[in-house]
C-alpha cells in the first residue's frame, strides 16, 4: 500500500505507531471520518 510506504519512508513504523483500519467500505470513508472513526481519511481520485 502506497500509505504504508510513505509511513515508513518518513520513519513511521504502521504496526506500531498507530492503527490502520482498512475495514470500512470505501464508498464509507469518508462519512466514518465525518463521524469521528479516525483521524485520517486516505482517498484516491
């Protein structure tokens, strides 16, 4: 994933530095983030 790659290029380690969920439907990104479901919403175009 190219998220995970950009984490750890900049010294992020994603299994131990924070929580990605890759759950959510990604039609529902972005209403889970409206409600509050992370901080961080990534989306392509």
């Amino acid at each position: 994933m190219v998220f995970e790659y950009i984490l750890k290029e900049n010294g992020i380690d994603p299994a131990a530095d924070l929580e990605i969920n890759q759950s959510i439907d990604f039609g529902s990104t972005g209403a889970a983030f409206a409600e509050g479901q992370g901080d961080f919403t990534v989306e392509s175009a």
